[in-house]
C-alpha cells in the first residue's frame, strides 16, 4: 500500500506555460554554470575568500528561482485550489514554506 502524503509530489503535476518553463529552465541553466564554476575553482585550488563569494551567488540565485516558483505556485495551483475548494492546498503552502524557511 503507497502512502499517500509520501507520493504528493511525485502524482501531481503542473501545466507551465512555454515561456514559464523557459524563463525557469534559463534560471537553472545559468545556477548549473555557477556550480560548474565553483567546482572549477575548487579543481584549481582558489582561494577560499573567492569560492564563499561565488557560492553565495548561487545561493542567491537559488533563492531567487525559489521565489519565482513560489510565486507562480501561489498565483496559478493554489489560487485554483482554493476557488475550487481544496483548502488542503493550504497547509500543504504552509508545509512547503516552512521547508523554504530552514
């Protein structure tokens, strides 16, 4: 028997708009770059002052897609959910910041 609070995330699924998943996959390809750089910099014994700098770029930068999603999130599949009737979309909104603010 599958538990179902262990398999929301992996039965629901959204409808982004091209631009949307174009705009998201940009962002991520742009942190994957970073990542890649800082892995390059650690290869080539850099400083450590200058990798801290460039890994809190990409955490800004992660922080910054997480803003962007949680926005269309909140605008798009809990707006709907809501008028709908499924309050339950709430604590799961509630659950999903709480796991954000760490």
């Amino acid at each position: 028997m599958v538990d179902k609070k262990s398999c929301e995330c992996c039965c629901k699924t959204t409808n982004r708009s091209e631009e949307e998943r174009k705009k998201l996959i940009n962002r991520l390809n742009r942190i994957e770059g970073q990542i890649r750089g800082i892995r390059g910099m650690v290869e080539k014994d850099v400083y450590c002052t200058d990798i801290l700098i460039q890994s809190a770029a990409v955490n800004a930068a992660v922080n910054a897609f997480n803003k962007e999603l949680l926005a269309s999130h909140i605008r798009g599949c809990v707006a709907r959910d809501i008028r709908d009737g499924k309050d339950d979309i709430i604590d799961e909104l509630v659950v999903t910041l709480q796991k954000l603010m760490k």
